[in-house]
C-alpha cells in the first residue's frame, strides 16, 4: 500500500495572500503618488475590498476563468486593485511594459488575445494611436475618476472609478487548482518577437515564499518599502505579493522616477527598504550628492536587471550606509534566481574583500538550482574561474512559453538555458561574464562586456557605457567602447583607457574608443546591444 501524507488541502493561491493581509494587516498602509498629482493613502483592508469590486466588474462584462485581462500602468493602487481583482477569479493578468515599441505591445496583446485593457493616463495616446490593429480588446478601463477622465477616441472607454462604484464588495475568490494559469509577462523581445512566461498561481505563492527569505529580500511587517521597479517588470521583482503577505506598508512612486521624486517619498514616508535597476539609483544619488543630502531611514536597496556598478554600491555603503543586495533573475524565473546577500564566511572579512562578492550576481535561493555547462553539456565545477552557459531549474522557472513557442526550452535534466555566460564560485556566488550573444570573441577567446562597462562607467564623467565586439582582420573581433558622457563633461580617449588599466587583461583593452550622446536602452531598462551592433556595424578599428 501506498502511504499518502495526510495534511490538508490548501491550494497555493494568490487570492489567499491579499485575505492574509485583510485579516492580519488591515491599516497596513498602500501610499501612491497618482499619477493625476496628488499623494493618497489607501490600506490593504481597501484594497482587497475595492479589488472584490474590479471582480465583479469584470464577471459583469462575461470574463471567465483563463481569459486574459491586460494592464499598462504605473505602480499605484489602483493598479493593485485591478492586478487581483483579476488573479482571484482565475482570469490571467496580463502586465504590458509600455516600454516596448508599439509594433511589439501590438503583437502581445494580439497574441495574448487580451480581452479588457486596464490603462493609465499616461498612456492613452499611445494606445489611441494603436486601437485600430488591437483585434481582441473590447473595453479600455482608464486608472482615472470622472473628474480626471479625458476625451478620448477608445470605443467602449470609462474611467476606473466609475466601473467598479456599483459592484458589490462580495465577491468568491479561489476555489481553482493552484496550477490554474495566473499572469502573463512577455520578454523584452531583443531578438525577434516577444515571447509569454504564463506563471501559475503555485508558482507566484512559492515565489513569494522564496522572496520572504531573510537571505532574499527579508520583507517583514517592519518594513516601509519602495518599490520602484515596475509592476509590468515580473511582478514587480515579486514585491506585489511579498509586500502584502508580510504586511510591509507600500509607497508606490506612480509615473515620477526622477532622483527627486523618489527622494521625496524615501525621506517623507521614511521608506526602509526599496528595489530598482541601476540607473534609478544613479539619478538618486546624483540628486543627493547635489544638495547634499542623507538617507536616513533606508536600510537597504536591492539593485537588479543589469550589473551594478561599483560606484553606486561603495557610495550607497560608504556615503549613505545603505547596504546594496545585488540581485538577478529573467522574466523567465517570476524573476529572482540570485540574491548578494553575504555569508557567514564574509561577515568577518575587510570592505574591499566583501565588495567584490557584492559585486556579483549573487547564491541561489531555496526554490533555485544553478549550473553551468560548455558548448557540449557537461557541467562545469564551481571554482570561480570556469565559465559557462548558465542553466536554472526550480518552483517558479518557466517550463514552456506561452502557446508552445520556442518549443522544447529544457535540456535533458530540466534545465532552462537563460542565455547568459557565468561563473560560480566556491561559496556559491554567481557572477555574469556576458550574455553569449554578446560576448566579445577574440582569437577564440572570451572577453567580458560586463566588466569592461562597469570599470568605465565607474570614471566619474561618464554616465554610460557599452562595450560591443567588431570585426578584427586578425582576430575576428576586438572591443569598441562605447562612452555616454555626463552633460557638460569633456573627457579624451586616452583617460578612459587608463581607467581599465590594471583592472583587466591588457589583450582585452579594446581596440577603440568612441562617444556618443546617448547610448540606447531596451524595453526594461538594458543597454540595447542589437541596435549598438547595427549603428556600428561598419566601424573599421584603428591600426598601428
């Protein structure tokens, strides 16, 4: 006979996190810079009362369990409003990244089949311009009251508050298999068409878990927290689910990213902990450095989707004493798959040591399993110096992407490639030397992008930095190094080549040096190598 655990039943469903909250945190606060102006103060007890609404909203106008209901919208309440209002009757969310190119957000909602579109402000004209090849979406919900709502060419269009003020606060939520398809989010689509991560509701409760760790994000009842990193990114890093299951108060910065508007919100609501890509916290502490200012309620930013430079991690310590947790992950893994937090093994260790493991993307949660294999398969050993393509299985890694795209994406021990080139050292830190479509190959040999960017972006006149490889008669590629200057700043060639001497191999000092007035950014924040690639393609390097 087989022997069957006898433990109850309790399907890991999101709906059960935003009730946690309602029963344990009620006057735990969601505060929101709007995006009409003003600052409001909501609680979660409201918020899962008005999301109660959104669902009956959406029953009225026939959505069933599965279909896919869409967002393009700031961090706000109301978002988090309409985000479970959908998730708790079984209907998909779908968050788009306004970011993209209209061609794409055009493709992903088509391809989603999107029937309702949530909607902010900021973004009705481009939707206006765009409704015409939307061929699935029947009504646009604006994040707006009466008062604030435009004129506006979108058929079928009304203001948020006026489309959930008559429904009632009593509305059944769950009862589904946790496996019941939960939200969509697209990848960035650098090369060729987005493609859908559909995470289940087991996987976003297990990914909450794995963000309450203390070694991940650590969010507790006792934090204030910021998150800056958009709804549309993955969920927020997850922090829309973990902020509520801790009951940690939210301040949510709407459509003001601005280094003075987040300072604002940091000091104001004395904000303890907060999360965004590097290039927020750049304009942060240029704001501070030029009115010198302090921060002195915030413990500790977590800084992920690209590489942190060592200058913003020393000054947040060394300025500010705010600890930086360097984190990566994917759309494809709901997205945490490493977080920098320290060992036991470093705690004892000088600044200079820990920084260089801070430095890196960091060790594996529970929840994770990391690898790196060679060209063959073959796993590769966990020495710091061995790089490889890095492979990741775990509770909340994507298995298939939405409607079979791409085909079979694991390899044969349930591995998903995430196309990045790694390394992982003894104690367990990873550390990205490249994404392989972008590593510079020299002689056959591997030069790290990274490495060359971070060491230039840390000069104090440059605001950017790219590193691309290009064609080498010889070597088949070399590096150009490609600086964005801070405004007003003047700096030669020669300088920004000292910078990486002694840092690096000298046969990986590249072979030229060019500006440029603004280097481009992808969907989420990237530098945009395809389009360097393309804008480069006939550069012809210097020869000596």
């Amino acid at each position: 006979m087989t022997l069957i655990g006898k433990m109850q039943e309790w399907p890991l469903t999101v709906d059960k996190i935003l009730t946690h909250a309602k029963l344990n945190y009620p006057q735990r606060k969601v505060i929101t810079r709007t995006v009409e102006g003003p600052i409001t103060e909501t609680s979660y007890s409201d918020i899962h009362d008005r999301a109660k609404k959104v669902s009956n909203a959406l029953k009225a106008d026939g959505v069933q369990m599965g279909d896919r209901i869409a967002t393009l919208g700031w961090n706000t309440a109301r978002h988090m409003e309409a985000w479970y209002g959908t998730m708790n009757i079984g209907s998909v969310l779908h968050t788009i990244n306004p970011r993209l190119f209209p061609e794409q957000i055009v493709f992903i909602a088509n391809d989603a089949e999107d029937k309702i579109l949530f909607v902010d402000l900021t973004f009705l004209p481009l939707i206006e311009k765009i409704e015409g090849h939307l061929k699935t979406i029947e009504k646009f919900v604006v994040f707006t009251d009466a008062e604030h709502m435009p004129e506006t060419s979108l058929k079928n269009a009304v203001a948020y508050e006026e489309y959930i003020k008559d429904q009632s606060e009593e509305c059944e939520w769950g009862g589904f298999d946790e496996n019941t398809p939960c939200g969509l989010c697209y990848t960035s689509g650098t090369t060729g068409n987005p493609k859908g991560v559909l995470y289940s509701h087991r996987s976003n409760v297990l990914h909450t878990f794995m963000t309450m760790q203390t070694d991940v994000l650590g969010v507790s009842a006792n934090d204030r927290l910021l998150p800056v990193v958009p709804m549309f990114h993955a969920n927020a890093w997850g922090l829309t689910f973990s902020c509520p299951a801790a009951g940690a108060d939210m301040i949510m910065p709407g459509a003001q990213m601005d280094g003075a508007s987040i300072y604002e919100l940091l000091d104001t609501y004395k904000v303890t902990a907060s999360a965004a890509v590097p290039t927020v916290w750049l304009m942060l502490l240029q704001h501070l450095e030029a009115n010198n200012l302090k921060l002195p309620h915030l413990n500790r930013v977590v800084i992920g989707g690209s590489a942190v430079p060592e200058r913003i991690l020393r000054a947040f310590k060394e300025d500010y004493d705010v600890e930086v947790i360097h984190a990566w992950g994917m759309t494809e893994t709901s997205p945490l798959g490493t977080l920098g937090t320290l060992p036991p093994e470093l705690q004892g260790e000088d600044w200079d040591t820990q920084v260089k493991y801070k430095l890196k993307q960091g060790r594996m949660p529970f929840g994770v399993e990391l690898t790196i294999k060679d060209d063959d398969g073959k796993k590769l050993p966990f020495d710091g110096e061995a790089s490889g393509h890095l492979m990741i299985r775990g509770c909340a890694v994507v298995d298939t992407y939405f409607k079979g795209v791409g085909g079979e994406i694991l390899d044969d021990e349930g591995y998903f490639d995430t196309g990045d080139v790694a390394t992982i050292d003894e104690l367990g830190f990873m550390q990205i030397t490249d994404r392989s479509k972008d590593v510079i190959k020299s002689g056959g040999e591997w030069i790290s992008s990274i490495d060359l960017e971070n060491i230039a972006v840390g000069h104090p006149k440059v605001a950017n930095a790219a590193a691309i490889g290009v064609y080498h008669p010889k070597w088949d590629e070399r590096p150009l190094l490609i600086i964005q200057l801070h405004e007003g700043e003047d700096v030669s060639k020669d300088e920004i080549l000292a910078t990486l001497e002694g840092k690096i191999a000298k046969w990986w000092t590249p072979d030229g040096v060019t500006f440029v007035d603004n280097i481009p950014l992808g969907a989420t924040g990237k530098i945009n190598k395809l389009a360097l690639r393309e804008q480069f393609k006939d550069y012809k390097l210097p020869t000596y």
